[in-house]
C-alpha cells in the first residue's frame, strides 16, 4: 500500500487560510500591461469584457506573489549596493504608471535604473521576475523573447510608454538564487503592433477567433489552464455586467458609457449592471435569430436548441 499523505499541519492551513480571507478578487479595470503580449487574442478580450468570475487563488499561490513583491524589494536593495540610482516610485509615493490605448491598457513598471556597470549613463526601464529552476532554466538557454514572451511585451510596452530606449530584465531563480540579467533596446515596431492589437480588442463587440478549436488536443496547453475554458468552449453563461452588454462602449480616458441610459459608467455600476442589461450576442452560447428595437429584445437560438429571449424578462428602469 502506498504511504498515506501527511495531512497539513494546522497552523500551515490557518496561514494559507489568513491570506485567503484578506485576498479579495477584482475586475481588472484595463487590459494589463503584463498580459498584453497574450497569444490568445479571445482571452484578452473575455479578461477586459468581466466574462467570468473571477479566481480566487489559494493560500499558497497568493505566498508565492508576496514572494515575487519581496524579491523586488532585494533586488532595488542590490542594484544600490553596488552604486545604481534606482527609482521605484513616482513624486507621490506610488508605484510608477504607464497607460495606452486612451486608458484601457494600464500596468506599473517596478523601476527605473541608473548606472548600471553595462551603461552607466543610460537609463534603464528595470523589470524584476521570480522563476523556479526549469524557467530560469528555459530563460538562460533562450533569453527573454523567447522564454517569456509576456515578460518581453511588458518591458517592452512600459519602455516605450516612458520614452527609453533600454531596458533591463533581471531574473533570480527560487532555488538556488543565481542571478540573470538580460538588457535590451527598444523595438517600437514591436510595441506598436501589440497596442494597435489591444486596440483592437477592446473596441471590439465580437469576441476574437479562439485560439484553439479543440482544447482537448495536445497543442492546446493555453485552454487547459484558462479560466474561460466554460464560457469559451462549453457554451457556459458569461456574467451579466455593464461589459457585457450591448450598450455599454469603452471610452476616453479609461471610462465607459451606456447607450441605453446616456450616461457615464463607474467601475461600481458597470459591475452591478442593470435589469435592461442585454449580452453582446457573440457571448450567448447560441445564433441570433432576431431583435426588436422598441422592445429591447434579441432572440437566440441556443446550442441546445431552446429559444431564448434577452430581454423579454426585463423590468426596465432608469438604472
Ligand atoms: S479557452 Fe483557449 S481559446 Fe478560449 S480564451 Fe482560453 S486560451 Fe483562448
Ligand atoms: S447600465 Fe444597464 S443597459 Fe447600461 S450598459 Fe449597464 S447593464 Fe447595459
């Protein structure tokens, strides 16, 4: 007989537990600058549309992102020890900013850096990743744009953003602390057909083309792990929200706006929606089969072959 599990110690279960209860989900306001680089186009879309619930990590995993935020802090106290000037945040004490895409795309860079032994009259947009062995692993053997090719969007977007040519990626790995540090220039091009791609996206009614047809088949990593997995390929409901409905459209600014009621969204009532909500029709898991404009009603034929009416049910008021 195989030996049985250790159970969890009880005070590693009430550590765990402690950092659950403080966790609280949330929507995404924009597109983060650390997803831009995405491959799955559809997924970037569902994450700015609020299509599924939100996830809600485990005690473990919420540690190891405490942990990443820790090695920041190491590495700022490194590159001072050895005479680097470096900047972490802004004139009020914050986190540095960096917006595109009229406020949609939002992210924060770690650092800013000063003579680095490299180039020591350059600035340097610093960015600072945890990996454990076979990812720092990949990253030695294959540099950042390949091995981490969401990291190298993110650099790269938060150096164009703020105007430097260099950029610094600097790496530890978890288990044995070895270091890495990989500089690179600036490619706008690069850059500015990642944002004309989230441009896209977010102007979008539609969500995009699935990365896989088949998330079953073994090219289909991305889908096993995504959390739109129901809604993308098992005809799951989306959340009713103002992003999910018809008549809401993003604006400038970062902001959003109902058609139906003429007004401005904040992040509070696009998250509550309202009872005249009406889904964007490439989100029901079914074909559109007609509309009626004075009744506010879009009718569906479902994957199951129900009809179903959005909107039939509504009680519309001034939301
Ligand atoms: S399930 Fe697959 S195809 Fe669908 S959004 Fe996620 S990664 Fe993309
Ligand atoms: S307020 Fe109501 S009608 Fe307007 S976008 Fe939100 S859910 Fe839709």
């Amino acid at each position: 007989m195989a030996p049985l599990p250790k159970a969890e110690a009880s005070t590693v279960r009430a550590i765990y537990g402690a950092y659950e209860a403080q966790n609280k989900p949330r929507d995404g306001r924009s597109i983060s600058v650390s997803t831009l680089a995405e491959e799955c186009e559809r997924k970037l879309f569902y994450d700015f549309r609020w299509v599924s619930e939100n996830e809600t990590p485990q005690g473990r995993t919420l540690r190891i992102f405490e942990s990443g935020n820790i090695e920041e802090d190491r590495w700022v106290e490194n590159l001072r020890m050895i005479g680097c000037e470096v900047v972490d945040r802004d004139e009020n004490g914050r986190q540095i900013m960096v917006e595109a895409c009229d406020g949609h795309v939002r992210g924060y860079l770690d650092s800013e850096i000063l003579g680095l032994p490299e180039a020591p009259k350059t600035i340097h947009v610093g960015e600072m990743k945890s990996h454990n062995l076979k990812s720092f692993t990949s990253l030695l053997k294959d540099g950042v744009r390949i091995a981490k090719p969401l990291h190298y969007g993110q650099l790269q977007t938060y150096m164009y953003r703020r105007g430097r040519s260099r950029g610094i990626y600097l790496a530890v790995c978890k288990d044995d602390d070895r270091l890495y540090a990989e500089r690179m220039e600036l490619d706008t091009e690069y850059v500015l057909r990642l944002l004309a791609r989230a441009d896209r996206i977010i102007k979008s009614n539609d969500p995009p083309s699935k990365l896989h047809e088949d998330p079953e088949a073994k090219m289909a990593f991305a889908c096993q792990w995504c959390r739109h997995r129901p809604v993308c390929h098992h005809n799951a409901w989306s959340r009713a929200n103002c992003r999910t409905c018809l008549f809401a459209s993003p604006e400038g600014g970062g902001s959003w706006s109902c058609a139906r009621f003429h007004k401005p969204l904040s992040i509070d009532e696009q998250q509550a929606g309202c009872p005249a909500h009406l889904f964007l029709p490439g989100l029901v898991p079914g074909e559109q089969i007609d509309s009626d404009e004075e009744s506010e009603t879009v009718t569906y034929k479902l994957a199951n072959g129900e009809i179903w009416i959005d909107g039939a049910n509504d009680k519309t008021v001034a939301a």
